[in-house]
C-alpha cells in the first residue's frame, strides 16, 4: 500500500527500533534538536473540497472523485511536499484523477480539458520533488494518472529495443524484459515509485555514473499526443535529419504534449562485475582522481565520489578527504582490467583502495540509498528538515561552486535559527564535470520547517546561479525551480519554447505553471 | 587554392597518370561507358549577373561582389553541384559574399538583410551535399561566410574544453589544439574543407563509428546570434533543465539563427591504438558480426563494414563477405585486449581476421576514402554518375532496406538508361542499428547526369521513405532531402519548428528553404 503523504510503501516505513536508532543518531549529531514525533493526519479528517468539474459520460468511467486518490495526486515527494501533508495543510487539490486506459482515452481527455479549459496535470509516479504534479493555478484542474496504460507492448531482440507504454512503473518494466535477458538498465532512486513517462518528460538521471547518465540517449522513438496531435518519430538509431523532434519532447514535463509510447534501447543484463571503494586523505586530490576516471575513457557504471560527511552518514565510513565508490561491469567480457586501471588513477592522486569486504562502504551506501526517502519522511515527522538539492557545473568552476553553496547554506541556515550539516556527493561525473549532489539534515521548527527550507533553498539556488550552475542536473524544473530556470535559459530559446507551446496547446491546459507561462 | 567548380584544393586534383589509371579502372567495370574528359568553362566565360543588392556603407567593407567569389559561393559540393558548374549551368548565385569579422557584424547583417528582405544563407566550408549553401528563392540573396571568426578564443585544459569561433576549419581547429596535447577528434570525410559551424548546424558525422559519432553530444554550449537576439546556453557537462536549448540549434541548419561560437568537449590525444581487417564469406554474417560488436559494449574507434563491392572497388580487397576494418584507440590505457575480444566475436560469425600486413585494406580503404571525392569530381567530369546517399535503421530493418534501395537503384539506373554498380558500407554503428551508407558508380550521357542522377536520387529516397528509415543519418536536409524529410518529421514537431522560425526569424531571411517554410 502506497502512502498519501510521503514516500514508498507503508510497510517499509522507517518504525519501531529503525526510527528509535535513527532519531538516537541525530540527536548525537545536533544536540540541540527538538526531535519530537509528529503523526500524519487521518485522511477522513481533512477537509477536501468536492469536485469543480464533471466529466462527460463518456469518460466518468476513467474518472475519481474519491478524496484520498485525490490527496494522493495534490503533490510529489519532496519535503515540502511532506511536510504539509504531515501538517494537514492541504492546499489545491486536483478535482478529479483520471486514468485512462487508451492512448485515445488520452485525445478524448485533452479534448475535454481544452474546451473546458480545465488545467490537465500528467501524473506518473508522482515522485517529483519540485512541484511538477501539484496544481496551483487556482482554477479548476484534473490529475491525469497514466498507470493503466503500463504495457510492454513489442521486443525486438535483434535491436535490442521494446516499445513501452509511459506508465510503466520501473520495477514491472524490468520484471517484463528480464525472461529475455534484456534491461533498460535505469535505475533513478525513485525506480520503485516512478514511470517510464516520468522519466522521459524530466530527463530521468539514472544510476550509471558515465556516459548513459540521462533517460535522453536510450530514447529511439517517442509517441506523443499533444492537443495538436499525435507526434511519432521513426525508430531511428541515428539522426541528422533536422533538430532531433525527441529531444524537444525530453525535458518538457508534460508542457508541450502526453508521452504515451517510447522505443527504449535496451541491454543485456551484466554478467561480469568489478568494485570497490577508495578512501582518500585530502577531498581535493579525490576530486583530482573523479576528474582522471571521468576523463580515462574507462567508463565505469558507478563513481559515486561522497565528501567526508556524506561518507560518515550514509556510508558508515570516517575518512576526512571521502570515499571514492566505483563499478565496472559488462554483459561482454570482463571488467577486471578497467577496474585495475582505475584504481592505479586513484593511488596516483593518493588514494587508497580498500581490500573488498563482506560489506563495505559500497554496500553500506547502496543500502542506505534506497532508505534515504523512508528516513527522511521519519526525520521530517521529527521536526528535522532533511532535503536535498544538485546541479551540475564544469571541473574548474567547482571548488568555488562548493564553497558558494555551503557557506549560502550555513548563512541561510543560521538565519533561519536550523542546526545543520550539509553534505556533498557525485551522483554522475562527466569529462568536462562533475554533477554535484547536496544534502541538508537541520534541526527545524515543527510548523516552520517548509518555510526554513524555502529560505535556504532560495539561498542555495541563488548560489547556484550566480555561478551559472544548472538550477538541475536531474530533478526537473516543475513550478519550485522556475525562478532560477527562467534566469537560466537563453531567452531566445524561451520565445521559442512558449511559440512552441502556444502552437500544440493552445488553450494552455497542459500543466500550466511548469517551464513555461503562456505568451 | 581551392576550386570554384569542385572538390578541395586545385593541386590535390586528380590529373594526369592517376587520372588515366582511375578512367582506365572504371572502362574495365562498365565497358560500355562513354568516358570522354569534359573541361570545366573558364570563370571570366560566365555571365554573371551583377548584384542586385548594396549593402548599407557601415558593412561595404565586408562585402564581396567578384563574380568567382560568388561563384564559388553559389552551391555546395554534390555531384550536382559538381556537373552544372562543369556545365556552366550558373542557376542562382549570391548577389554579394559576406565576411563578418566579429560577432557584431553578424548582428548588424541580420538586421540589414531582415529590414531589406533579402535572404541569408550562413556558409561555413560550403561542403554541403544537399543544396544547404545555395540561394533558389529568385529573389536578392547574400552569403554570410564565416570564415573570419576562426578563432580558438579560450582553452580550459581542466575540464578539457575549447571556446572555438564557427568559422575554423577542422586543421586549423586540431592545428590549435595539438599544443596543448588535446583533439576534437571529429573528422568528418569534409574535415579539410568544413568548419566547426557547418558541423553543428548540419549535426555532422565524424570518424568515430561508435559513442561519439555525432558532433551533437561533443557540445558544452552554444552561442547563436538570431534576429530576435543572441542565445548563448550554459556550459554544462549535463543538464535535466527543461528541453536542451542546444539541440533545437544543433541540425537547425541555419533556419533559426548564425551559430557564432561554441564549447566544445576535446579530449587528450591517442597513445594506444589497435587494428584489424576481418574477411567474411558471407555478407550476413558480417553484419551479425558487426551487430554483436555495435552491441558489445567494446566500443571501437573505428567499425566499418565494408560490403564485397565497396571493399574491391575502394579497399582493394576480393571478399566475397565483405571487410570489417576494425580499431580501436585510448589516450589513457592499451587497448590490446579489446581488440582481441573484438576479433573473437568476429570469429564466432565465420570472420578471418587478417595478418597485420604492412598495407592492408584499412590502410588502402583510408587512403581511398580522402581520394573519394576528388576522384568523384574526375570521374564527374568524364560522364560518369558518381554520388553516394545515407541512411540509418534498426538492425532488424536493414536486410530489406539493403534489397529495397539495390532494387530501386538498379530499376531507376536502367531506366535512366547508366549503367553502373551501388556499394553500401556502414559508416557508423549503434547498438540498435547501422548507419548504412551507398555508393552509385554509372555510366551517363554527358549533359544529362544531373537529371539521370536525380531520377536514381527520388527513386532510393523513396524506398528510404518506404521503409522508415532517416533520408539522412549525417548529411543534412538542406534543400534537397525536404520531401523525404517533410514525410519523416512528425506533423506536431513541423508546426512547432515552423512556430520558432517565425518567433526567432519573424522576416523569414535564414536560409529559406531549408528544412522548413514559414507558415
């Protein structure tokens, strides 16, 4: 059973000793905290407004008016998002949450929506931690929840391709191309809670540290119904004919049209596998060394640089210039020699290979990953404001990036009267630079920690910007990081993008309030 | 000095022994062939018509109106273009050639040609093979040659990045680079007579047969002077922040605005390099070798298949199956072992690799492939029909599409009344498909190649089409793939392309013609 108002599954919630050691943990680390628990509110209790809107008959089959769907769809995962669940404050709530069962359910539901101008807002998984599936716009609004529409519907082994239908949750998605020995291999920590369409329409960013970082490149082919029509591109595994139509699509968190459909490119499952953990003295030299690997052309799946704080909290390591977490593996032939390579570049930059044991640092972190969202929902029941945020910057502009953004940061977490720490890892590393990942655990105000963390995630994004960082790597825009995407974007290609909108939306329905405001 | 009328430099041409060993090579293949040598018509012969344009005082000094400058400005370097300058058949030619020296320039041409309605065709090497360089619109028309902006303006060595100008051919870029111990490593079979700016805009194709084959993914950031202002994106190793603004510029082939200046991602040149030729006695298996390789995950520098014909006219090998010519290349580690496993997957497909000789059918197939388009201009210019055309597809889709474009090439060569022979090599490989790409080698009567060329063009397009592959995997649209590429795109994406021409090009002057009308 899904949550309402936070993350995963009710039974694998952080409870009983988990949440006892935890809340132990952080009471070490900031003394001060009040870290009392808070319970959610019952659902029966809020007060959700019914509905503003009425289907037509022939769609009140896909439609629910039922407040706890309807809850469930008014927001994604973020903290904030949580948060004010945990609160009961409710917000605006989508009037209905429509599922349909057909891509031609979907052109009925987007012709519906523009001649009644009701906001349409797509949901996948609704795991958007920036605002992405949460009406605002005051007016009437629907949730369209693509889950039925979660077949695997060809595979063509010879290519090594599978057309699948958008709301495919990551898990079904793997459980159907695995008897062919086939993977798409796109592990985003949201996986168990997210879709193939939402990872299409925000440029997912998976768990390969290199090279097929983003969603973007395993795309060979889109099916897209925008209020214009349906857009199909040709499976093609190259192109030079013209902008690439795909990549317009990529990226635009349900703006511009619904992305039913895509030709995913997919892999054979790993049959070899190499790994293992480098501590390193000064973090400088492992950012030297992340640099060397990121520019070897060795290529490993995994190389996770965590900063000493990140490696002491989420990896159960004390080491005071980070862990380096690397992997190799390949379907092909062994993987061996590239990670002995990349261990010679780490020592080179002074850094030491750890002996591979039962259960290292790797494993420590991979196992706390996958908890990260269960315990910050725990933490943020406990007053705590635990969030994080990432961008992506050149090798040279980062020291002063890091800089920036810590001491924006603690000054913003002073300010607001938060007793925290920040930390710092890699989730991706390019040859040009690193895609930096920041986490914030402070003690907040029960009531106030929403507004504590909006003035230091305005604090932190500002930094970002002035030092033209992307305002992210691989979150998404939604409504939370407009303001610093719109300083961002070429304003060229902003005209653009709106003409664009204006021509396959014209009525402006499609989640109104991301990327882009009408022209 | 480079021709007006053809491909390269005037000295590099084939003349004398070479050209009568090529004539004499080609009589054996078709012995039917009238191979009378035709002379290109002298410059000063040509009526060319004076401009019909001035340009305002402030930007005379950077205007050419010598008839040979604009001559060699008229089209680009197809075998079309080739035959109607042999024939002194003039068409449209630029009424002044443009050289803007600072980006500023290029916005006050902008503004001139968008006030007085005349139209812009940006011209970086003018290699362009797809009438991307040439003005048939009727009316007044300048080209806008970039060729003074050719500076390498900044060189981050950390992140292993360039700020290069448009306008800097490929030796001159790598001549700029090689100090400091980095490359591009982008060499398209134009490399000499292309720049930098005609690659981004026509998403060209270089060397490398796997990852980076496009030049698309070697961008950091773009600048893009547009007549609704200058567009210049973020450098940013990854981003997920909304649609990528640079991939609605890349392949936009000048519609949307003038690409003054990008970042490009270099790397460190190759220390270890490995080889080799594998025969096959089958074509089949060659290609299943091929996809086994493309899926691999080997990832070679080079992996060209080239089929029986193409390999005994241009590697001079006899192989019944065809030749792999294999290779890979690290600046970082050997690459030995890859090789070997390459060949071993070769040899599980019924493939002999070859000896390492001296001279094998990689070296002579290299040597070959600079030579080609001279010795297309010779053979041009003797009535022959020589051209080539590309295309990708899945691999499962490409035994058919093979049949298809031979059989369609063969029926419209009879029906053009050449007699000839078609090759196919593959030029790139993916791990869902080949980029495979076609040579036509025939018999014409002189005068009339153009016209049998273009019936044999229509026909393999149309199979092309038939078949849902790309009409062009890496040369571009320009003017004269547009039917193909109007049925390819999908109808939304033509109406928001159309939506941003009219936003950013209001006037409608950027290359008109090219990829799209103004609605």
């Amino acid at each position: 059973m899904r949550y309402w108002w936070g993350w995963g599954h009710v039974e694998d919630a952080v409870t009983g000793a988990e949440r006892a050691a935890l809340i132990d943990r952080v009471a070490g680390l900031l003394p001060g905290a009040d870290l009392t628990g808070h319970e959610p509110p019952e659902v029966g209790d809020l007060d959700v407004r019914p509905p503003r809107v009425t289907a037509p008959p022939s769609l009140a089959a896909l439609c629910s008016d039922d407040p706890a769907d309807r809850l469930g769809h008014a927001r994604g995962k973020a903290f904030r998002d949580v948060v004010r669940n945990l609160l009961g404050e409710l917000g605006e709530v989508p009037d209905l949450v429509v599922r349909p069962g057909t891509e031609s359910d979907v052109v009925d539901v987007l012709d519906w929506c523009a001649g009644a101008g009701i906001a349409l807002i797509p949901y996948g998984g609704g795991s958007s931690v920036v605002g992405g599936v949460e009406p605002r716009g005051g007016g009437p609004a629907i949730s369209l929840d693509l889950g039925r529409l979660a077949d695997v519907v060809e595979i063509d082994t010879t290519a090594r391709a599978a057309r699948v239908q958008a709301g495919v949750y990551g898990p079904a998605l793997e459980d159907h191309l695995r008897p062919r020995g086939l993977t798409l291999r796109h592990f985003p920590q949201s996986f168990e809670f997210s879709t193939l369409g939402g990872w299409l329409a925000t440029r997912s960013g998976g768990h390969y540290a290199t090279v097929l970082t983003h969603i973007d490149d395993m795309v060979e082919a889109l099916r897209v119904v925008t209020p214009a029509g349906v857009s199909e591109s040709l499976r093609l595994p190259g192109s030079g004919a013209g902008p690439s139509p795909d990549r317009l699509f990529l990226g635009s968190e349900g703006t511009l049209g619904i992305i039913t459909e895509a030709w995913m490119r997919l892999q054979q499952r790993p049959r070899w596998r190499a790994g293992a953990s480098v501590l390193f003295t000064a973090n400088d030299d492992a950012v030297d060394a992340t640099r060397a690997l990121a520019q070897s052309g060795l290529n490993p799946a995994n190389c996770r640089l965590l900063d000493p704080m990140e490696a002491l909290l989420n990896a159960g390591t004390d080491s005071p210039g980070g862990v380096l977490v690397l992997g190799f593996e390949s379907a092909d032939h062994p993987v061996d020699a590239l990670l002995d390579r990349a261990l010679e570049l780490c020592r080179d930059h002074g850094g030491r290979p750890q002996p591979r044991a039962k259960r290292d640092a790797s494993d420590t972190w991979r196992a706390a990953f996958l908890r990260m969202p269960y315990q910050r929902d725990a933490l943020a029941a406990h007053g705590m404001i635990v969030e994080t945020f990432e961008t992506a910057c050149t090798w040279g502009a980062f020291p002063a990036l890091r800089e920036a953004v810590l001491a924006a940061a603690r000054r913003a977490m002073d300010e607001a009267g938060a007793q925290g720490v920040v930390t710092c890892r890699f989730t991706h590393v390019y040859p040009d630079g690193p895609a930096p990942y920041f986490g914030v655990y402070a003690s907040g105000r029960w009531g106030s920690t929403v507004a504590q963390w909006d003035e230091i995630k305005t604090a932190v994004s500002d930094a970002l910007s002035a030092h033209r960082a992307t305002i992210t790597h691989h979150h998404a825009v939604g409504r939370d990081h407009r303001p610093w995407y719109d300083r961002q974007r070429p304003a060229p290609f902003a005209a653009a993008l709106r003409a664009v909108k204006s021509t396959l939306d014209p009525a402006g329905i499609l989640n109104p309030g991301v990327l882009i405001d009408p022209s």
